[in-house]
C-alpha cells in the first residue's frame, strides 16, 4: 500500500493550546514561546525543537498527563484533534486501544518507542496503547500525515513517538496510591537519579479496575450492569545510563508490560469467560556519541511479545499470538554550519510470529501461521537554512522486505518560510507505504 500527502497552512496570530507545528506563527514571547521551544525529535530523527518543523507535530508533556488524569497512553491522546484511540471494546480502563489517525487505521500508524519501532505484523499490524501506563512517560510526540522517509512501513497515517522517562541530577523517590470508582485500585513507585557516571529509572506500577458500571439503552428497552470487564495492569521499568567517556553515553532500558484484561462482550451475547493476557518485554541498548560537528548513535532491540484470548465456554476455543522480533538502527547526525544539517543512517528488523488455536471441544491445536519477515532500509535527510526566514528538508528511503511487494521508496520535502512577523508558511509533501500483515 502506498500513499502520498501534500499538505499546505498558512498560521496567523497565536494558538495556546494544542498547537500543531504547521498552523501557527506566534511571536516569541510568553507561553507561546515556551510551547514551540518544546523538544521533540519524531519529525527530524535527532534532536530539534517544535518550532523548526516544517510537518505536523503536537507534543503531550508529563505535566498535560496528570493534569488529564491519564493513566495510560491511550486516554492520553484522548484530547488530540484528529485522532481517535478508543477501540470496539469499549472506553473503559484496559479496553483495546486504536489509533485512528487522518482516516488512517490502526495498522497504518507507526508506534514508536524512544525512536524505535513497536508496531509487529504478527497482531493486525498495530500495538495496543492501553498496555504502556503514563508513569514511565515523558512526552509523547505525535505527527499526523505520512512519516516513511524517515521510519519505514506502517507511517501511512502518521507517526506516535513515546519517549520514556530519563534519569535527572537529583535522587527522587516517589510513592503513589490511588482508590476510585469501579473498584479503581492503584499504586506505584519510582526512583530517578544520576550519579558521577551511572543514572537510572526504577520504576513499578500495579492498577486494576472492576470496571462493573450500570447501563441503560432506552431504544432497546435493555438495562443492567456491565460484566467481565475488569482489568489489572503490573508494569516495571528500568532504565541505566552510563558515562563511557564525556562524549560518549550507553543507554539500556527494559519495559515489562503486563495486562488482564476480562472482555464483557456485546449486551446479546455476553462473554462472561472470555479473558485477554498480554506479556511484553521491551529490551533497547543505545550508544551515542557526541561532537561539536555531529553525533553517531547505535541501538539494538529485542521484544518479546506474548498475546493470549481465551473463552472456553462462551467460545470454546483459545488463541495464542507470540511475536518475536529484534532490531537494530545506526545513524549519524551532523551539522555543517548555521545552515546546514542532515542525518542518514540504515534500519534492520526481523518479526516472527506464531499464532494458535486451541478448541476445548475438539482438544485439538490448529497452527494458522508461523512466520518470519525481515526488514532492512537506507534514509537520508537534509536541512537547509539559506536565510534565517526561510528553510528547506529534503529526504528520502529506500526500504527492502521479504515480503512480496514489501520494497519501496519514499520521498519527503517541507519548507518553513517566515512571510512577516507572525505569519509562517508551511508546506510539506511526503509519500508513504506499508507492507503487508504475515499471511
């Protein structure tokens, strides 16, 4: 599948709340400055700032999270236009999560994580959101439209870029709890510090929810209570930084997400047995190294994914999903002068996945599919500045799949022109594609 966006604004006068980075020009002065100096990286693939894209970017803080009450990244982009995270499943705690993004569906948008890619084939080709609870969070970046120069397949609608939570200079405990309504139970505890060399992030949250609440629907005459929908999360983190040298800095961060999820069913056809379990572990290694002129990162990653659906009276049957994937990415990132800066670098992934069937009837297993898929592409991005209003980025991939028809290449270019003080124009045009699902 392959698509191509074009997109064009013109921004006028000030927006506070919710700014995209392609329809504003604000003066740079108070809040206004504050949120376009945000830091994000999505959009260039190395470090920047709101302001300096020519694409599409929101950017949810720590501080916008607990302020929303959002305990899990998918209530977080709740409050975003143009994005839809709730699924079929219902809206509750737990519930299934989509990401419905530009008219894209789940499948053809990208979920990153500290830059690296989540998304696996083996499980409708997207990841459940309400898996990743707010606490290991530090920001979330979300750039609608296509995203393939830079990341691959599965940027049709746009890209989610999850970026953890970082050791800081001071040692900070914190303990909490919290009791609510529907038998919300929750508690947690995080550490941050930062040493002469090592700095760390210990973290572990438990929450659960009965999720029981009553309903009514007049126009079927129906009304009762909602079943089976409880859920309970145990989710920890550790994160280590270590000093090599003082240009030099190995990152290893692992993420264990646990979640029970009880799946109620429709109001005729309740499924009062049916449960979901996911087990996922996230392993990432990163090196970086930095320079006055550039800097040039390695990472390898490993995940291991574990989905099971089980209802053995309602249904009769249970569906194990295990996808194992590793992956590695290089990259390097310099910077020629005031007005020239670019990054390339080469990605690699490999996905296997095995899905199962087991009937309680028939006490038999069936293998639907078992697979691998392997991935590799070659990007390059270029920033231009001849003047200080004006900017150019030019980019483009070259990606290669196992896949049939999983080959592709994808272009990219966006300009920021600064018509007067508080007018930006910005303009974008990007093609994108995704490869297909594991047969």
């Amino acid at each position: 599948m392959k698509k191509t966006v074009l997109g064009l604004s013109l921004g006028l006068g000030s927006w506070v709340l919710g700014i995209p980075a392609w329809a504003q020009a604000v003066l740079d002065t108070g809040l206004s400055a504050e949120i376009l100096n945000q830091p994000v990286t999505t959009p260039f693939r190395r470090p920047g700032l709101l302001r300096e894209s020519s694409r599409p970017v929101y950017v949810i803080t720590r501080q916008q999270m607990r302020e929303q009450g959002a305990r899990t990244v998918q209530e977080a982009l709740r409050y975003l236009p143009g994005i839809l995270s709730d699924g079929t499943a219902g809206n509750q705690l737990g519930a299934l999560s989509s990401q419905f993004l530009r008219g894209a569906r789940t499948a053809q948008v990208l979920v990153l994580l500290d830059g690296r890619p989540l998304n696996d084939l083996g499980f409708f080709g997207g990841f459940d959101l309400s898996q990743i609870t707010t606490d290991v969070v530090e920001r979330i970046e979300v750039s609608p439209g296509g995203g393939s120069t830079l990341y691959g397949s599965d940027a049709v609608g746009g890209v989610i870029n999850i970026v953890t939570v970082e050791p800081q200079p001071e040692t900070e405990t914190v303990v909490e709890a919290a009791v609510g309504s529907y038998g919300l139970n929750e508690q947690g505890i995080q550490s941050r510090g930062q040493g002469q060399e090592l700095g760390w992030v210990l973290s572990y949250r438990r929450l659960q929810s009965n999720n029981d609440f009553p309903f009514t629907i007049r126009r079927l005459g129906k009304s009762g209570r909602r079943e089976n929908s409880a859920v309970e999360y145990h989710n920890l983190q550790a994160k280590l930084t270590w000093q090599l040298a003082e240009d030099q800095v190995l990152t290893a961060n692992a993420l264990y997400l646990n979640k029970t999820f009880r799946v109620p069913g429709s109001i005729d056809f309740p499924s009062l047995d049916a449960e979901q379990t996911t087990n996922d572990l996230l392993l990432d290694l990163r090196w970086l190294w930095t320079q006055e002129t550039g800097s040039l990162q390695a990472r390898l990653f490993l995940d291991d994914l574990n989905y099971r659906f089980s209802a053995p009276q309602s249904q009769g049957s249970r569906d194990l999903i295990l996808r194992d994937s590793w992956g590695s990415q290089l990259q390097y990132a310099w910077k020629a002068g005031e007005n020239l800066e670019g990054v390339l670098g080469a990605d690699y992934r490999s996905i296997s996945a095995r899905n199962t069937t087991f009937s309680f009837a028939r006490g038999s297993t069936n293998i639907n599919y078992d697979d691998t898929v392997n991935q590799g592409a070659l990007f390059a991005r270029l920033d231009y500045s001849p003047d200080p209003r004006f900017h150019l980025d030019l980019g483009i991939r070259q990606d290669f799949s196992s896949l049939a028809s999983g080959s592709a290449t994808s272009p990219a270019l966006g300009i920021r022109w600064a018509l007067a003080e508080g007018t930006t124009l910005r303009a974008s045009y990007a093609g994108s594609f995704r490869t297909p699902l594991l047969p």
